[in-house]
C-alpha cells in the first residue's frame, strides 16, 4: 500500500512538472485548409498572444487538402505532448466524416477537445441585381422551376453547401448545387451573376452586403446578426430548423497529459477573450464561444448526429 501510495505521488509529482514547463519549445497550430480563410485567421490570431505569454513560439502551419482531413489525419498521429495542435472548421470534426469512406481518424474518440473558438451564421445571399428580393421569393421560384435555381458553395461538403441542402430539405424543394474550390471563387461568381445563390458565412461576405455587390435575404441564426441587423432569419422569413452556425475550434491528439491540457486551454482561452481579439471578429459577424472540453464535447456529438442526419436524407457523397 505505501508504494502504491508512493508511486500515485510521483505520478502526481510527474504530471504537475510536465505541466509547469509546458511549453518549453515551439508550438505548432495546424489549420487544415490554406491561408486566408476564417480557420486561418483564428489561429493566427491567437498565435503572437499565445507566443508573448508563455514565451515559446505558436507557429502556424499549414496543412490544407481532403477538405480537411490531411491535417486532422496529422494531427491525429503526432505526438499528444502539448506541441501540436489542430484548428479547425466544423467540417473535418462533423461533417466529413459522413462524407469520406476510409478515414484516417475517429472525430469522436482521436482527439482531445480544447475549446469551440468563434462561430457565425450563414446568410442567404443573392446577386444585387436579382429578381429575387426575399426568401419567399426563393421558394417559390425553387417550387416552379424545380431542380433549376443554382447554388453556389465553397466546395461539396462544406457548411454552406450543406446549409443549401438543409434548407431544401426543410423547403421541400430541389436546386443544382455548384462547388467551388473555395469560397473565392465563389464570391466572384455569386456578384457576377453566375449563380442564382448561396449560403455563405457572414464574416466572409459582410463587406460584400455592406458595399452594395450582393443582396442579404437571411441569416441561418436564432437571432439576427449584429452586423446585419435589417436581415430577418430564416425563422422569421417562415423557414423553421434551419438554424446553422459555422464555428472554429481547437483540439489536441488525443492523451494530452491533464495538467497540460488544462493549461492550454486556459492559455488559449485567454487569448481568444483578449479584447483586440474578440473586437476584430466580432466587427466581421463572428460570436465568441470559447466554451469548456466537456461543453465542446456535448455540442460536437449534437452537430455530428445532425450532419449525418442531413447527408443520409441528401445521399450526400463527395468519395
């Protein structure tokens, strides 16, 4: 019984050390897609606030391709010491999971949940100079010409893409949804005209609105969103269980030590809650969730239940 007792404390003893001289060497903050989008721009965000206060270096990289899942997959494999981190979009940790046969990781058990980062709703977007001027008016265009009306989205499989799907769904109704590779492009052709519409994140397309180059008809949210005060959502435009938000997030590989764990993500929430932090994205339409492991486990199972639930009903695929 002592040396059981005793080798407990030594572990204990173990743990807190570990603990303490986390970091004692560069930090990696894997984003899985390329530079410039929202994903990106929370990591590097955080990364010099992270750098000056427990003075080691947060270093981006990086890792884009597989609509996600070759940085989640590294992330996965490396070592769960504290050095490597993932942060990513919904899409590798919910959402593609149901679209992709033979992965490489298990998003429910491979990794350690840190904290949800920011979210932000969809807005239903269409070209200024569109005979559409409501989501009434979406509906019943969708309703007489069925299978007609294009959609565009950032990709198959991404959050808008399959907002566009819930809302047929929800709708009853039928579209042609056209993936880009990216939401650039995307972007482009919804102002040029190209495209009858989309769903697009409000942080992404907010300027756009505002400068006049696309017209807002709703946003996927509960409420409607601060920097879109004047759009109804969907809910208020008569279209009910639509109610989407794309959110950021931060994990580990799984096995992180608890002391380390719970050391990065007060580090990391603290750095998220640093007011120049929360003004740049809250300005560009975003909410600060910067929520507990326990919570992000609670709300990661829920989404990860509805994605499958609207890509079994879609027959999505993108193998």
């Amino acid at each position: 019984m002592k040396k059981t007792f005793t080798a407990l404390c030594l572990g204990l003893a173990a743990l807190a050390s570990h603990a303490q001289a986390w970091p004692d060497k560069a930090v990696t903050l894997v984003v899985p897609f390329p530079p410039g989008g929202s994903t990106d721009q929370v990591a590097r965000a955080v990364g010099p606030l992270l750098t000056n206060k427990l003075k080691q270096s947060f270093l981006v990289d990086n890792k884009a391709g597989a609509t996600g899942t070759i940085g989640a997959t590294f992330v996965k494999r490396a070592p769960a010491d504290g050095y490597t981190f993932l942060v990513t979009s919904l899409g590798p940790l919910v959402i593609t999971p149901h679209l992709l046969k033979g992965m490489q990781y298990d998003a429910l058990k491979d990794f350690d949940l840190i904290t949800v980062a920011v979210q932000s709703p969809n807005v239903l977007v269409v070209p200024t100079n569109s005979p559409f001027k409501s989501v009434a008016d979406v509906i019943a265009n969708l309703k007489a010409h069925p299978g007609k009306m294009t959609f565009a989205s950032a990709g198959n499989g991404s959050s808008d893409h399959l907002t566009a799907e819930l809302f047929w769904q929800q709708t009853g109704t039928t579209a042609i949804h056209v993936p880009y590779k990216g939401g650039a492009p995307a972007h482009t052709d919804i102002m040029g005209g190209q495209v009858d519409a989309s769903f697009q994140n409000v942080n992404s397309v907010v300027q756009y609105i505002k400068g006049g180059k696309m017209r807002a008809l709703a946003v996927t949210s509960a409420a409607r969103s601060p920097v879109l005060p004047d759009v109804p959502t969907l809910t208020e435009a008569g279209v009910k269980n639509v109610e989407v938000t794309s959110w950021q997030a931060i994990v580990a590989p799984k096995g992180l030590p608890p002391a380390v764990r719970e050391k990065a993500h007060a580090a990391f929430a603290e750095a998220l809650n640093d007011p120049k932090v929360k003004d740049q994205f809250v300005g560009i339409g975003f909410e600060m969730v910067v929520n507990t492991p326990a919570q992000f486990a609670e709300f990661q199972k829920k989404e990860y239940a509805r994605w499958k639930t609207v890509i079994e009903t879609g027959k999505i695929s993108i193998d």
